[in-house]
C-alpha cells in the first residue's frame, strides 16, 4: 500500500509542479488565479484514483474498504504535497521575482474588485488586506500552497474512498 502510494504521489508531485511552471510561464500567477486551484484539485483527484484503482486491481478479491481508501489518499496527497513544496522551495530559492511577482499580481486582482471588498469589509478591511500582501514572504507563499494541497487531498479522498469500495459478500 505504502508502496503505491508513494510511487503515485511522487508524480503527482511532479505534475503539480509542472503545472505550477506552466501558470507562470502563461502569466497565470498560481498563487493568486483560482483556475490554477481547480486544476490542482483536478490532478489530485486524478492521481487518488487511479492509485485507489491500482491498488484495488491488486488486492485479493478485489475487496477495497472504507480504510484502505484513505490510508492510500493519504500517502498519495501527503507524498504529493511534500515533493511539490520542495520543488517550489527550490523554484523560489532560486528566483527571487516570486514574491514580488506575486504581490503585484495579488494588489491588481484586489484593487480589480475594490469595490466589492471595501463593501464587504470596509475602507480599513481593505487597507490592511493591502499591507498584508505587502508583508506577505515566501514562507508564506509556501504555507499557503502546503494547505490548499493538503485540504484539497483530505476532502477528495473520502469521496474516492467511498466511490471505491468494494466490501466482501
């Protein structure tokens, strides 16, 4: 199980990097556009399944559980995440125009809907926001990225998991 799980969270890894590249390549900022956040999802979602079907196919009787699933989504998301925050860890250490890239591009996509969020949160819930891009670091970018993989990963997995199942007659 560990075995498939990691094997399929490595190229998981390997494409959400590969994707990560061709957003910026695009001039699609991956930090900022919610486009870039569904097709992350779509991958992981793609990559938990075939994973859950690969192990499935393996097992005796073909008899999948309930926990086999999420023991599996969880290598598979945990495996994934890790290997793309180390490759994105690189990509920033060695150019340092992504932080500044991204607090220019997330200032524009704010001030783009300005009205809408002094509406929602007020002239001083703006202003702050603002400064918060402003101190934002590339830590931050990666804790970030970190939780919407893993969040991403932990509620794709029960669904899979359920879809599935097979329970012994």
């Amino acid at each position: 199980m560990f075995k498939i799980s990691a094997s399929y969270g490595v190229v998981c890894g390997l494409f959400l990097l590969l994707l990560f590249y061709a957003s910026s390549l695009v001039d699609v900022d991956p930090f900022v556009n919610i486009i870039h956040f569904f097709f992350d999802s779509i991958l992981i979602a793609i990559f938990l399944s075939i994973a859950s079907i690969d192990f499935k196919r393996k097992a005796d009787d073909r008899i999948f559980h309930f926990w086999q699933g999420m023991t599996i989504g969880f290598g598979v998301y945990l495996t994934a995440t890790l290997f793309f925050i180390f490759g994105l860890s690189l990509i920033i250490y060695f150019n340092d125009d992504i932080v500044i890239n991204y607090q220019i591009n997330a200032t524009n996509y704010l001030n783009d809907r300005k009205s809408i969020y002094i509406e929602e949160f007020g002239q001083t819930g703006y202003q702050e926001q603002i400064k918060a891009i402003q101190r934002t670091t590339a830590f931050d970018l990666l804790k970030t990225m970190t939780t919407k993989k893993l969040i991403t990963g932990f509620l794709i997995t029960p669904v899979i998991a359920i879809i599935l199942r097979k329970k012994p007659k």
